[in-house]
C-alpha cells in the first residue's frame, strides 16, 4: 500500500490534518487510513471548509476539518434515520424552524447553527468542473459535553442527509504521508 508514496532524500516535511487531499494517508487510532474524496464548502464571507472521505478498507468515515478560532476537526458517518428525518421535515413544515434538540442513541443533541452554503466534490477524476457548486443547507447539532456532533443537511426541497459522530484532536491523527506524484 505504502509503495505509492515517494519521499525525497534529505527532504522532511512534516503534514498536518490542513494538509490532508485526495491520495493521502494517515494513522488515526494505529489504523492506516486513506482519503479517497475530497470536498469543499463554502459559507460566504470568505469562510470555506474541507471535508474528506476517509477508508481504512473496513471502515468510511467523512473527516471535516475547519478552521474557527484554531482547528476543528470531527469524524461522522452519514446514517439512515427515518425517524428524526421525518420529524425534523414535520418541524420545519410545520413552524418553518429547525428542531432546537435531537435525541439520538441515548444523547440529546443542541442546535448550535443553521448554515447556508454551497458544496462541491474536489477529486480528482470526479467529472466536475470547478465551479460545480450545490446548494445546501447545514444544521450542526452537539450534545452537552461539546464532544459529539448532529447534522442535518438539506439538499434541494426535499432531500435531506442525516450524519452523526465526534470531534477528535488533530494530534490523534499521525503519519500523514502524501500521495505519489506518479
């Protein structure tokens, strides 16, 4: 796996999670992990963040980092939950206004900010342009002690995403290498 990356003699450069694109991998938790995507979001006001596909063979997770007031960093999984979907179209539907609390595999979860922004898938090979922007809404939730993290995305009328999972420190994630150039 590992002979794809090149490092130059002499050379050592020392990667952070800002550096992180598609090809790269990392360590996080003593498993090797891959990016496989990369995305971007822009927020306005000159405000962008990254988000990446990550896979350990086993495992996909997506890795959002963000620059606000130092690094952020969480790792989430998008999920299938017909019940707080439904309940959070029936809110809006109904009183126009997200749910202010999500409860979710025995956590509650709080509104932190509603966002909306534009999306656009960064891989290389993926066959969009540049300037392939999407249209989004974001509502980020988080529970009580700040360490998990809700989203509830909207894309379009009627599409809406469900993803769940945590905030991690960028000093969990190691070894970052670079993909080859080849």
């Amino acid at each position: 796996m590992f002979g794809r990356f090149k490092k130059k003699k002499g050379v050592k450069i020392d990667y952070s999670s800002k550096d992180l694109a598609k090809g790269f991998v990392f360590e996080y938790y003593v498993q090797n992990w891959i990016v496989t995507e990369e995305y971007e979001y822009d927020w306005g006001e000159g405000y962008f963040t990254k988000e990446f596909k990550i896979t350990s063979g086993k495992e996909s997770f997506f890795l959002s980092v963000e620059e606000d007031d130092g690094l952020v960093l969480s790792l989430t999984t998008k999920s299938n939950a017909p019940e707080i979907l439904s309940a959070f179209k029936n809110s809006m539907r109904e009183s126009k206004k997200p749910l202010e609390q999500i409860e979710f595999e025995g956590r509650s979860y709080f509104l932190l900010e509603e966002s909306p922004g534009y999306f656009r898938d960064c891989s290389k090979n993926s066959g969009k342009d540049d300037d392939d922007w999407s249209e989004l809404i974001s509502w980020d939730y988080q529970d009580k002690d700040e360490k998990h993290v809700l989203s509830v995305e909207q894309w379009g009328e009627n599409n809406f995403e469900f993803s769940h999972g945590m905030y991690i420190q960028e000093f969990e994630i190691s070894n970052i290498l670079p993909a080859s150039d080849d």
